[in-house]
C-alpha cells in the first residue's frame, strides 16, 4: 500500500495535551482491531495522512482542513505491527507503532503519542514492550542537559513555556493548535497542576507472588460477601507495586549508592549494620551521619565512596509487615480478621497480603470486615460548602430544632446501613426511620417486662412437658433465633444479626403473646397455664437481650435492669452467660402443629367474611395426619381454652380426624377445603364474656365458666362486669 504513494511522506496523525512531552516519544500506540484509512489535504496533496477510520469527521472539523479518504485502502490496527516511523522534533533513529489497551476510537485520532516518562499508560506499554525509559525533567520540573532538544535546556514544564518551545521546533507539522478542557492531574494538598515524571524508585515484583496470593485469597471469608471479588480483581490487575516514596519523614529504605556509578549496594549485611548503627546512635542518625557510619567493612573496602539513600518506605509496606510482628516461635501465627474501609482492596489488605505471602507463603489473615464510606441521603460525598455533612455529635446530642437520637439509633443505622454498601447513606430522614423501628423493639420490650410484674423465676416449678404447647412453640422460635444469630456473629454479618432480631422481636413473639394475652390477663396470677406463659415470655426476653446487646447495649441494658430478679442471672446484662440451649426446645413437632394451625386460621378468616373468627365457632374436620398434628393443640374434641382455640382465635374450636367431612360439608356455604382437611365457620351461639371478651358465655351477661372460677376464688359475683384488657 505504502508503494503507491511514491516518494510522497506519510504522516501518523496524534493528538497531545502535552506537547513538552514529546522529546520523550518513544512509540505511538493504536488500537488493534480498530479500522484506519489514508488521508489527503484536498487543497495540497503533498503529503498522505494516516489516522482512525471513525476520527476522520472529528479531525476535520477540528483543525478545519477537508481531508479526503482515498478509497479501497482501509487497515486494520494489527497491520501496523512492525511499522517503524521516525520521531517528531528531528531526533535521530526510528520509533515503532505498538497496540494498547487503552487507545480508543471515541475521540482523538486513533493513534496515541507515547512518552514512557510521563504517563501511567504510557509507562505500561513501555515495561511490555522494553521501551528507553529516560526523564528529561528534573523534580524541580524544568528540562535537563541531557534532552535531546537542547532548545528545551532549563525551561520548565508548568506555565506553558516548554509547551511554546516544542511548538514552535515543531512548525508546519502542527495541523492545529486550540484549548480543551479535560482531566488534569493536581495536587490535593496545593490544589496547582502537577506533572507525571518517571524517576529511579524500588518495586515489589506482584507478578513473582501474584498467582500464589490469588490462591490463598480463596481461603479467606471476606464480609459483606458482595465484596469478596474487589481484591481479587486489584490483584489481578496490578502490573508492579512501588514501595519507596520521596519524602523526609517515615522509614528509610536500607540502602546505600555509589556516588560514582549510582550502583545500589542492598544486603542483608548492610541492612544489619545499619541497624546496628540506628540502634547505637538513635533513630535521627539517618539524617545526621555520614554514610560510612551505616557502610559494613566489607562494602568500605570495596566501594568507599557511598551515599545514603534517601527514599522511605511506602506507608502501606510499612502496615503490611505488621505481622511479622510476632516472635519467632509464631511465625505461621495469622490474625482471626483486619478491619477497614473498601478502599484498602489496594492498600493495608493486599500489602499484608503480598509481603506475607512472598515471606512465608501463607496470608497474615483469616478473614476480611471490609467498611464503606458515609454519604448524604441522596449519596453525594459530605461537604462543608454543600452543607450536607451529618455530625454524629449532632445525633447523640442533638442540636437546635432537632431531636437527639442518642447512641444506640447511631449504632442501629451503623449495622443496618453500613455492613454491606461501599457508600453508606445517612441524613434526617433515615435516621428518622431508624428511631422508627429501634422505638417499635422498645414498646414490645416495654410490654413483655409488663407481663412479667408478678413472675418469680426462681419459684418455677413446671418441667418442661408441663408447658402449654404454644409456649414451646415460642421456646422453639428462641432457639432457632439464638442459633441463627450466633452463626451470623460468627460470620461478621451484624446487618443481618439486626434484622432478624427485628422480624424476630416485633413479628414473631409478638404474634405468640398477643394468643397467650388470654391467659395473662384473664387465668390465676398462679395458674399452671399463665406461668406457662410467664415462663416462655422471660426466657425469650433474657435471651433476646443478650443477643441484641452488643449492637444497642443500652436499651439491652436498661430492659435487662427490669427483669425479674433471678439467681440464675446477673444484675448486669455484659456479666451475664450465654447458656447453651436444652436441646428439647428444639421441638419440630410443635412447629410442624402450629404451622397447621395457621394454614387453618388463614382459611377460616377468609371464608369467615367480615365477622372476626372471635365471634365464630371453627370446625374442623381432619384427615389422619392433619388430625395428629392439631391433636397436639387439642386433645378434646371441642375447647374455647385449648392451644388450637389460642392460635386461631376463635370463641370455640372442633376437632374431628378422619371423619367424613366431604359428605357432610363439601358444599355447605361456610366451608372450605384445605390439604388434608376442612374447615367450616359459624356463628357461636355463646355470648361474650364480660370479663374476657371470649364468645363463650352461655348467657348474656355472665361470666363464662372459666373466669367464673377465677372470680369465685378472689370473691366476685358471677355478673360481676368487668373492663378485661
């Protein structure tokens, strides 16, 4: 293709924002399976241009030349491979064309200067393909001696000046020259433009430990699980780590140069004798001695002429060695878990993970708690000049027009928005729901000490096969929530711990104290059924306490101060014991008779209309293993105080297994069919009991037997009426 064009030019055309880096050009990069075409200025023709296929309107329009595609002459980026060209500003030899990830077709020109000194990209390519790494500006930022562009000798590189020399050298080869506004590196301390210079640093080769680290990161949990790829896919991708920094404060790297030939002399000796030297004379003498004081014998009689190094330690080098730390004796010793922010994927977490690895080829840690970062409630970083930052003082203690939360609403937002987002939202209207639902635990703790007024733990003398089976229904859901909430511990994932002590708390043993409400406020104060009660609600309020307590330790705290005094627990809720569960209250055939029991209740209600089942007799007919089931919540036949009558609600409950109910029922209006069972609704012929509002009174007006009995005991009349609760 190049043949037809005689002995016209060629020209690749680049694009720069940088134009004082071009005497450091050392390749120009395309894009491989790009598409690029041959150009002509319509108004010359003496040269031919080359550039990307799409860039082609953009490069027109942009330096007002009309270039003409010549047609039937398309490339592709690959074919480029092995074109040599010669390097802007007259230097001497050739330079090559070398595919890069990061050239795109989007905007430019198709083609990427390359100067290895003074970009990111740029230096990649060059360590790939071993490209000339040289500098030819010095830290203060102005060119050296030894650039090949002695025009560009002392002038520096911020303000524009070397930017106005190189353009100039550059004359009729620049097609345009106009202002963009795009990304710029600055200083965050300074907030000036800074610029990118390759200079002689320490590296730690990732590639010799990379495929032994990403396999030993396969042992560790890390939490929340939606991070566990975010190291990964840092470690993979890190081409080098460098591990010496330019600054006069930190650890020094124990190195010494010659001053004449810049060799670096690193040794084990010489790092001994080094130490030996900060120890005899103090940690400034870095700073302060000559390099001979530092230099073993050895190294003197062989290079006398030495130097100090001056650079120090990556602070991340620093941290992550912490682990050897330990004695020699623990030297396979690992930590149960770090803890930090997601932004430590690239910093604390994988220099531990990196030095542990590449000295003792274990990892230094057996798990990861990775933490976001907080921002406002529409997710935009906190700033004073956007006045959205959220004081946590202003929470605990409020501020002018706003209510203090207090520290356990602080802790509860921490676990129920901070464990598994990498931004962290929080403001007035969050933590306004926070307090919601922390206050909805509160009244439920408020009302279960409230049950338990008159209860002495210590006096109990049921067993428990003496238990109503409802409150071994509610002693079953305590277990599977202790046991379910230690694992979630022990896996790190508190936000879930939260949650479910939530569902736990305001659904569940609500949904079993609103059935026993019955017996606590209408049976004996000493009755076997309402210590039964007692019994469960204590025992799931203690334990709940202990569960929740490390999350909102004082709202735990003060509700563990109320409870009924016991000699089995201390006065104090952090110097009480998690005592092991009895394993009987582990009882699947309860919840298997209660889950029955409510597939019952939802079919009743919804064949019941709007009179509520309290009102209303339920009868239901059952086959052999529905029956046995709800066997165990009523052992006769008909009950208005059975566990079956508690769990449905209902003013009286009949139970017939294995009857013929198909004939009897099937197609009576009131009745519905279920799995393995039918239940039909009535209205109960029984009154309502003054005194606790159960449809089981035989008159109007009259007590029904049971709270007959209990006021006969204390004294009252039978139609005696009463408020009940």
């Amino acid at each position: 293709m190049v043949a037809k064009f005689g002995n016209k030019a060629i020209f690749a055309i680049v694009w720069t924002t940088t134009p004082w880096t071009l005497p450091g050009n050392e390749a120009v990069a395309f894009k491989e399976d790009a598409d690029y075409v041959f150009l002509v200025d319509s108004s010359k023709e003496k040269s031919i241009y080359v550039a990307g296929a799409e860039n082609v309107e953009e490069i027109s329009e942009q330096t007002g030349i009309n270039f003409e595609i010549i047609p039937g002459l398309i490339l592709k980026g690959r074919d480029f491979v092995g074109c040599k060209y010669s390097p802007p500003l007259k230097r001497s030899g050739l330079r090559s064309f070398l595919a890069a990830d990061h050239v795109t077709s989007d905007k430019g020109t198709g083609f990427v200067h390359t100067a290895p000194a003074h970009g990111h990209d740029d230096f990649l390519v060059a360590l790939k393909h071993s490209l000339p790494l040289e500098c030819y500006v010095n830290e203060e930022g102005e060119f050296v001696p030894e650039c090949p562009v002695q025009e560009l000798l002392a002038k520096k590189v911020l303000g524009g000046e070397a930017d106005d020399v190189v353009l100039n050298l550059l004359g009729d080869d620049v097609l345009k020259v106009g202002k963009l506004t795009h990304s710029y590196p600055y200083d965050w301390r300074s907030k000036t433009p800074i610029i990118i210079r390759a200079s002689q640093q320490w590296f730690f080769d990732t590639q010799k430990v990379r495929s032994q680290a990403l396999e030993v990161l396969d042992e560790i949990q890390v939490r929340p699980r939606n991070q566990e790829q975010g190291m990964k896919a840092q470690l993979k991708s890190r081409p080098y780590w460098c591990i010496s920094r330019q600054r006069c404060w930190g650890v020094p790297i124990p190195a010494l140069y010659s001053k004449t030939t810049g060799e670096a002399f690193v040794s084990r000796d010489i790092t001994e004798s080094i130490k030996s030297a900060i120890d005899t004379f103090g940690l400034d003498a870095w700073w302060q001695l000559e390099a001979s004081k530092f230099a073993p014998s050895s190294l003197l009689k062989k290079s006398p002429d030495v130097a100090l190094g001056r650079d120090i330690l990556d602070i991340w080098f620093d941290s992550g060695v912490s682990w050897a730390c330990h004695s020699k004796e623990q030297t396979e010793k690992r930590a149960d878990v770090y803890l930090e922010g997601v932004d430590q994927f690239g910093g604390w977490f994988q220099s531990s993970l990196l030095t542990s690895v590449a000295m003792r080829n274990v990892a230094p840690y057996k798990k990861l708690l990775v933490h976001g970062f907080v921002v406002d409630e529409t997710g935009r970083k906190m700033s004073k000049s956007l006045g959205n930052v959220v004081d946590s003082k202003s929470i605990l203690k409020g501020r002018k027009g706003e209510a203090a939360y207090g520290i356990d609403v602080l802790r509860w937002w921490a676990v129920n928005y901070g464990c598994d987002e990498s931004r962290i939202r929080i403001g007035a209207g969050i933590l306004a729901e926070v307090d919601k639902d922390l206050d909805k635990s509160r009244n439920v703790l408020k009302f279960l000490l409230g049950t338990l007024n008159d209860f002495h733990p210590d006096e109990i003398t049921l067993t428990y096969e003496e238990l109503k089976v409802v409150d071994k229904y509610l002693l079953h859901l305590v277990a599977d929530f202790e046991q379910r909430c230690l694992r979630l511990y022990d896996e790190w994932m508190v936000d879930r711990v939260a949650n479910l002590s939530s569902q736990f708390l305001q659904d569940a043993v609500s949904a079993c104290v609103h059935w026993m409400k019955d017996r606590l406020y209408c049976e004996n104060e000493d009755s076997a059924s309402r210590v039964s009660a007692q019994f469960s609600i204590y025992q799931a309020l203690f334990r709940f306490l202990q569960i929740i307590g490390p999350i909102v330790p004082h709202m735990a705290e003060e509700a563990w101060s109320f409870l009924p005094p016991s000699s089995n627990l201390s006065g104090r809720l952090f110097k009480s014991v998690l005592k092991p569960l009895p394993t009987q209250w582990y009882n699947e055939e309860v919840l298997k008779a209660i889950e029955t029991a409510e597939e019952v209740r939802r079919l009743a209600t919804n064949i019941s209309g709007h009179i509520p089942l309290m009102q209303q007799d339920v009868n239901i007919f059952a086959g052999d293993d529905v029956g046995r089931k709800l066997s165990i919540l009523q052992k006769e036949e008909a009950s208005s105080f059975s566990d079956l009558c508690e769990v449905l609600q209902a003013a009286k409950c009949c139970l017939v297994i294995n009857g013929k109910c198909e004939e009897q029922f099937g197609e009576v209006p009131g009745a519905a069919k279920g799995e393995g069972f039918i239940v039909h609704v009535k209205l109960a012929k029984t009154s309502r009991c003054p005194r606790c509002r159960k449809y089981c009174a035989e008159e109007v007006g009259l007590l029904c037997s049971r709270c007959s009995s209990v006021v006969s005991k204390i004294g009252g009349s039978v139609r005696e009426k009463h408020s009940g609760y």
